[in-house]
C-alpha cells in the first residue's frame, strides 16, 4: 500500500504546485472553484503524507486511494489545458491594454464557458472523493494505536535518519565479488583454454536469483576478456525478438564501421543466423540462466560446461555484509549471525538488507534521538535499529530459496523510503531489462515529471541528485560507468529488483510496459507513463491500440516508430526517443504540437534539422540532439526562455550546433553542451554574458574566424571569465588547432571557481594561472602540453580526483603537433618523469593517444593513485609501476592497428605491477580504428 502513498502523494505535489502558479492568475468565470479544488487537495495532499508512516493495506484505503490518484490525474490535465488554451490575461491601464482585454475576453469566452464546466463537475468529484474516505472508514493511522511505525506512546525508540553525504567519489564502478576467488580462476582458465579451439564452447552458469550469475560473468569479462578479439553483452527473455538479439550481437562483435554490417538492419532471421553461426564459430559464449533445463542445453553442446551457483558460506555473507556497513560489527556479533542467517547466503538480499543498515547507521549527528534513550545512547540508538532490522526478517530464504523470501526483504527495504523517493524507484521500470541508465538523463526525467520540489534550500537539481545518491546507497540501483569526477555516469537495476518493481508499478498503473522481458497486463483504464521496449511490431501495434491514450504523460521509445501515432499523444511532458529508428520531419512537426512537452531527447536518431516551429514547445527545458546531423538551430529558438538543458554535436566526430543569437538569448540555460564557434558567432558571443546561470559550457569546435579572430577570442575569454564568477564550474574546450589557447594567459584574472576544465586541441604549454585552480576535481589536457615540468605544476592542485592526456587520432598526423610532441619529449630528457610530491587527491590518470611517449613514475610518485589508463596505438614504455602503491586497476586499450611490439608491452606492464605488495587487476581491451 506505501506503493500508492509514494505515487499518489507525488503526483499531488506536482498538482498543488500547478494550481498555484494557476491561483496568481485571473481567470474570469473559475477563480471561486479554484480556490475550493485546491483547499480539497490540500486535505487529501495532508492525509496522504500521514499515510505514509503508517498502515495503509486495508482494501478500503487502497480503493481509496486509487480514487484520490485519478481525480488528480484528470484535474491535472485540465489544469495543463487551461495553460495552453489561456494566455496570460493583459495587465495594465491605458486604452491600448483596455483594448487589448476585451479582445483577450471575447476570444477566449468559448473557452472560458468549457473550463468553467469541467473544473465545476471536477470540483465535485474531489468533495466525493474526500467524502468517501470518512464513509470508507480510512482513518489517520497516528490515531491508530495498533498499526504503523508511529504509534501514539509506543515503546519503541523513534529515529529519523537526516540528509546524508554524498558517496565519495569512485574510480571503479564493479567490486571484485566476494566469495567468487576460486570459481573465476576455474572458470577462467576454461575460458581462456585453447584445446579445442576449432569449435564453439558454452559455458551456462546457472542458479537461484540473486546469487550473483551476471556479477560472476560480469567478473570473467574483466579478466578474461582481454584474450579475445571482441565481447558482446545480449539479454534474452520470456518474448525473445530473436532478430533483435541477432542484431546487437552482430553489431558488438563486428567492429564498428564493417562493411560486413552494411544492411544489416534490414536482414532476416536466416540471414542473421548464418552471419552469427560463422563468426562465433571460434568462440566463447556464456550464459546466465535461472533455468536449469537452459544450463542442460547449453551442455549438451560438443564443448558445454555447466556452473551451478551456490549459496554464500557465513564467512563470505559476513565479509559482503562488513563491505556494504561502515560500523562496529564486533559490537552486534548475535544480531549479525540472525541477519545473514535470514539472508540465506543471498548476495542480493545480503547487499539489500546491508543499504537498509547503512540508511538507519550512518554518522552521529545523522540521527535525532528518543528522549529514552538516556545512557551510551548512540550505541543503544545503533542496537535497536539491528534489533528491529533482524526483527522484520523472515526466515523463508534460510530454509528454502524462493522468490518469496527475496520480496519480502526488497519490500522491506522499498517501504523505508520517503514517499518522493519510491516514486523516483519505481520510475526505474520505464527503462528495459539490463539497459544502462544514464544518471543525468534520469534525474532530468524526474525533475520534468514533477518528482522534485525545491525543498531546504536546494535547488530541484540538487535534490534530485540527492535521491539518486540515496538509491545508490541503499544498492537498489548499482553502478555501471562512472565519470572521471568519481561520480556514476550510468547505472542498472539487478534484474529481480526491476521484475518486483514492475509488479508493484502495474498494479497502480504507474508505468505501462509494452514488449520486453516480462509478460505485463495490459491496463484497463487509462495510461499515463507509455515505455515501448522493442518486440515483435505487430503485437506492440495491438497491445497499443486497445489503450486509452489520450491522458499519457511520459513516452518512451526504445526501439522504433513505426508502431506509432503521434495524433494520440497531445498532453506529452516527457518525450524520450534516443536511438530510435523511424523520425522524419513530418513527425517531427507532429512533436513540435505537444505543447506541454518539458523534455525531448532525440539523441541518436537520423534527424538533420529542426522545425521552425519547437519554438511553440514553450515549456520545454531539456532538449538533447546529441549524435544527430543537427548543426543550425533558428534564431528563434530564443524564444523558449525555460530551456535548462541544450545537448548538440558529437564529441567523437568533433561535429557541433553553431553558437547563435537565439542560443545567446536563452537566459535559463544551465548546460550548454556541443557548440561550435564559428564566424557567423561574433554577435552572438556579446550576448553569452547573459547566460549568468550557465553551469556547464563544452564546445566542441573553434573555427579560425579570419581577420577578426584575435578580437572575438577575447570577447569569449572575456565571458568565460565573467560566468566563472556567476555559476559556471565546468569548462570544455577544443580549439581546433586555431591558436585560442595561445591567448589563455591574456585572462585577468583567475576563474578560480570552476571545478572541471577539459582543453583539447593545440595547448603548446599550459596557462600560469592553472595552479591557482584550488577548486579543480577534473582536468583534461592536450597530450600536446604533457612535459615533465607540466607535471610539476599541476602536482600542487590540491582537489585534483582525476587527470587526462589526450589527443584525438585525426590531429596526430599534424605536422606541427609532431614537432610539439617531440620537443616535449626532448625538453623531458627523452622520457616524462612524474616526481614524488604532490597529488594528494589524484585517484585516475588516463593518457589516450596514437602514440604515448616513454612514461616513468619514480619512487613516491602520486601516492593515492588507484587507477591508470592508456589507450595506443604505440607505446614507448611504462617504467616504475611499482612505485604506485596505491594501485588497484589498470586498464591497457590498444587499438586494432597496433603493431606486435606494441602489443607486447602489455606483458612488461604485467610484470611491473606484480611487484607491488596488492597486484591490481589488468584489463586489456582493444578499440577500432579505420585505416
């Protein structure tokens, strides 16, 4: 039932902010009913919050609060209509405004007289809807004294965990998995065994959910994978799309451009079989399968091999359990033995209960305590909170491993959460079965739904990420890439977590799941969040048209479009389409009418412009048209002064959106990403002070802007400047090789704020205000300034998480970098030297070059670093890996064009780093270039 608190209550929120924003209007005819639909939400709004901490199941609550869901989902969507239909009334005195309204009065009266209507007759059913819950019997559960958490005089101590710290920041997203040492070796070895290289080896690891399958072949990925060519990663389910899965293994292990590949999007299934069968000829595969009759199958291949999972022994659940809970374990030893007794040797339900722990034991000042609680009482605080997690345990998975025993602790764990933040989980099951989900793309979905409100000082941003941090730390949602800031990038939901999650959100009609991994109903009332996620197109087309969709919200399309009408999605917020195939301009302009719309990703489709008119989309505020052919937007895409985020260009292909006077004049903007400079910029750069809430700025390209360069470098020098000391904190650069970077020490003064700076391009030497940076976490740099005296003055930045040397493979063949790179390495004594001192906080160093020079890490050299990076085509050397003590990963990607000495160096990296007292995990990759 706390399932329905969480939604039900968010999607007052939402609504209650929207009547406000309406109320400070004058709208003739419906200001009286206003004011009443919105005392009666406010009750509703009130007692859903009571709710929450108490205990809602009964059937009449549950009847209830259906109800309550869809009188705010209609009253919300008349609330939208009214924005769209009704302009702002003119204000002011004068003829030309007295004009001006009774031509706003007599156009809108049809209008006016419908709405009037439908808010009277809404009006009513919210006074039923409040009326039915005292007829129900829904009682406030604080006037309970026999249900809920919150009982009136209870016993029981009472403790609110506060706002908790951000995770800190990580160099690796995947833990080596506990328990797992010896079956990685063995397995590995069979692998990696070239006996019987002449056919196809299967190897099926199969067992219970949860035990950790796709963590142990996740783990032989890492370290066996580098013996291959090529990997792949596909999931199967109960409605395989065969083609499909033929299709993206093909696309994985062919390299990327192979004219092998062309037209393969229009193959058939035989067609798709016979490329596989003679291309995995040679090959491993593993699969993971909770079905023993699969893991036979696989056996009964010529080359089959079956790992049957187990159960973790105490001592590894104890060591899994000590890894997830910074606490003093010793202190509750019994409580312990109970909870991993309970967890049944489970990894899932083991780090599940463990985030529940760590939400309830973080630091002292973290809790408010129960005036009970008189002696020692952060230890007796942390006591009753083992007690009472080992209390509501249940024993189902000690005995016998069912999915029962996992649902009642993942039910556990769910029912913790605040209302907001189970709203935000659950949204989870609009993405497929093993999708990565991009942190960023997430939270702005969130915010674009109305799942975040401004709250104790912070920003919806900012509490936004917040309630990503806490998922995370709880492990309901785990790590899948991180960011060179340490932060995750991507992540991925285990697979049992997102099946309980779907049964929960299909049963409040939530989110709606068309095709996919599982089998869903299909709703019978009306839907309101749409997620397409790729199967067969004939049943996607009838599971879709026997929906009622004129009240969707939320679409997103993970596969293609040609299931679709865009005439049936009107009241649109949210719009996700990245890498579908099938948008053309003519559903484009059907898009640019989805007037409420808020966020539109079209990354990674085939469009090459823009309508005209997405400057009616006045309410949009994300907007991504990244990896698309879109370089010029009209000028008038100023008008859309709500826009937050504008994503463009390609980084890889160093393609951009021009920087205009329409882009300049979008005040809002917060993450300006993938811009180009150019000549046809000069104006516009003037106005790039206005966009004083500017936090991220990347371009992608600087074009040489003739005679008049040198003076319009200094007017974007001059508002970086300016913005730094605004808002902005992260700065990317390429500049081409125009030359830009020569006027970097022509800045007057420091942008000492900024917290991320990405140069690339032509940066001869660095700037002399680069050491000033005291706020820097993330730098990126030209592989053209790395000397060892660069070094030297970059080891004084104090904050400095992560360092990169780059140089894109189309500049390496310049004639002038050439010389650049090799007086480096002159100057440097032939080789670059990093000295002892300095880099205090440094955890990741990455060089990513055609060529690397000869690298030496001398005695005491970056004593916290954990993880190093080099991506070649030819390596010089890497010297005195053994002197890096804080070493836990290095990760070799050498490209396919790689000669055989320079694939030869990974053996001497191995043998460097097996000096060191912990051996770090090497994983070798290659990447594709084109000759």
């Amino acid at each position: 039932m706390e399932l329905l608190v969480g939604v039900s209550s968010a999607t007052m929120k939402s609504l209650m902010g929207k009547l406000g924003g309406l109320l400070a209007q004058e709208y003739t005819l419906i200001k009286g009913v206003r004011d009443d639909i919105n005392d009666e939400l406010a009750s509703m709004y009130a007692f859903l919050r009571s709710l929450n901490h108490g205990d809602a199941r009964s059937e009449q609550t549950k009847d209830w609060m259906k109800q309550v869901r869809d009188v705010a989902y209609d009253i919300e969507d008349c609330v939208d209509d009214i924005s769209r239909r009704l302009s702002r009334e003119p204000r002011g005195d004068g003829c030309t405004q007295n004009v001006l309204r009774a031509w706003y009065v007599f156009t809108t009266l049809l209008a006016r007289h419908d709405i009037a209507g439908r808010i009277g007759r809404l009006k009513s059913r919210a006074q039923h809807v409040g009326e039915r819950r005292t007829r129900y019997g829904v009682n406030n559960p604080n006037q309970n004294q026999h249900g809920g958490d919150a009982q009136a005089g209870s016993s029981t101590p009472t403790y609110h965990t506060m706002e908790r710290p951000a995770p800190a920041p990580q160099v690796t997203a995947a833990e080596q998995p506990v328990g797992m040492d010896a079956a990685i070796l063995d397995l590995g070895n069979w692998i990696s065994d070239n006996s019987e290289h002449n056919e196809l080896r299967v190897l099926a690891i199969a067992g219970f959910g949860g035990l950790g399958k796709t963590t142990l072949a996740s783990a032989l990925l890492r370290t066996s994978g580098g013996r291959f060519d090529s990997r792949a990663c596909v999931h199967a389910s109960q409605k395989l799309n065969l083609e499909s899965l033929l299709r993206s293994l093909l696309k994985q292990v062919m390299p990327h451009g192979s004219s092998s590949l062309k037209g393969i999007d229009g193959w058939n299934q035989k067609q798709l079989k016979d490329m596989v069968e003679s291309h995995l000829a040679e090959k491993s595969i593993v699969v993971t399968t909770r079905f023993k009759f699969v893991a036979d199958a696989c056996y009964r291949q010529r080359a089959g091999y079956v790992h049957m999972l187990e159960r973790l022994p105490k001592d590894k659940s104890r060591s899994l359990l000590s890894e997830k809970i910074f606490d003093q374990l010793e202190i509750h030893v019994p409580r312990i033995e109970m909870i991993i007794k309970k967890c049944g040797g489970v990894p899932l339900a083991i780090v599940a209960v463990a985030g529940l722990l760590a939400s309830k034991l973080t630091v002292e000042q973290d809790f408010k305590l129960d005036s009970n609680l008189k002696s020692k009482p952060r230890l007796k605080l942390a006591k009753n909170i083992w007690t009472d997690v080992c209390n509501s345990l249940s024993s189902e998975l000690e005995v016998n491993l069912n999915p029962e025993g996992v649902t009642h602790i993942l039910n556990l764990c769910y029912n913790d959460l605040q209302a907001d933040q189970k709203t935000c989980l659950l949204y989870l099951t609009i993405f497929p079965k093993g999708c990565f989900i991009g942190r960023k793309r997430l939270i702005r979905r969130w915010i674009a739904e109305g799942f975040i409100t401004e709250k104790h000082g912070k920003t919806m941003q900012e509490v936004a990420d917040d309630y990503f941090n806490e998922l995370y730390s709880r492990n309901v949602i785990r790590p899948v890439d991180l960011s060179s800031n340490g932060k995750v990038k991507t992540c991925q939901v285990h697979d049992m977590i997102l099946e309980y999650l779907l049964s929960k959100s299909s049963e409040e009609n939530f989110v709606t799941a068309v095709g996919g991994h599982w089998l869903t109903p299909t709703p019978s009332n009306k839907v309101r969040r749409l997620s397409l996620h790729g199967s067969d197109p004939s049943h996607a087309k009838e599971a879709i048209g026997s929906m009622n969709l004129s009240h969707v919200r939320s679409l997103s399309v993970f596969d293609n479009l040609n299931q679709l009408s865009f005439f049936k999605f009107g009241i649109l917020q949210v719009l996700d389409l990245q890498g579908c195939k099938g948008l053309n301009m003519d559903r484009l302009k059907k898009i640019c009418k989805m007037f409420q719309l808020k966020f539109l990703s079209l990354r990674k489709t085939d469009i090459r412009e823009l309508p005209s008119r997405i400057t009616k989309l006045r309410y949009l505020e994300t907007l991504d048209i990244r990896e698309t052919e879109v370089r010029q937007l009209a000028t008038s895409i100023g008008r859309l002064q709500r826009m937050t985020h504008l994503l463009a260009g390609d980084k890889s292909k160093r393609l951009a959106l021009k920087f205009n006077d329409g882009i300049a004049k979008m005040i809002a903007l917060q993450t300006l990403s993938g811009i180009e400079i150019c000549g046809s910029s000069r104006t516009a750069l003037a106005d790039m002070h206005n966009l004083t809430k500017l936090k991220k700025l990347s371009i992608y390209n600087l074009r040489d802007m003739g005679s008049g360069s040198n003076q319009s470098y200094e007017v974007l020098l001059s508002a970086i400047l300016y913005l730094s000391g605004c808002s902005l904190n992260s700065l990317a650069i390429d500049d081409g090789f125009v030359g830009f970077f020569e006027h970097l020490d022509s800045l007057p003064a420091t942008p000492r704020y900024l917290h991320a700076l990405n140069l690339s391009g032509k940066l001869c030497r660095l700037p002399q205000w680069i050491s000033d940076l005291q706020n820097l976490e993330k730098l990126t740099l030209s592989l053209t300034s790395l000397r060892t005296d660069a070094l030297k003055l970059l080891s004084a930045l104090r904050t400095l998480f992560s360092l990169t040397f780059t140089l894109h493979a189309a500049n390496h063949q310049d004639a002038d970098v050439l010389d650049i790179l090799q007086n480096n390495v002159l100057q440097s004594d032939g080789e670059i030297f990093v000295s002892p001192g300095g880099f205090d906080c440094l955890k990741l160093l990455r060089f990513s070059a055609p060529a690397l020079p000869l690298l030496s890490f001398l005695q005491g050299a970056m004593p916290n670093l954990e993880k190093l990076e080099l991506m070649f085509r030819s390596l010089t050397g890497a010297y005195g890996l053994e002197n890096l003590k804080s070493l836990q990963q290095v990760v070799l990607k050498i490209s396919n064009r790689a000669s055989i000495a320079a694939k030869a160096k990974v053996g001497d990296i191995r043998k460097s780093i097996s000096k060191l007292d912990n051996v770090p995990t090497v994983i070798v990759d290659e990447y594709f270039e084109s000759m």
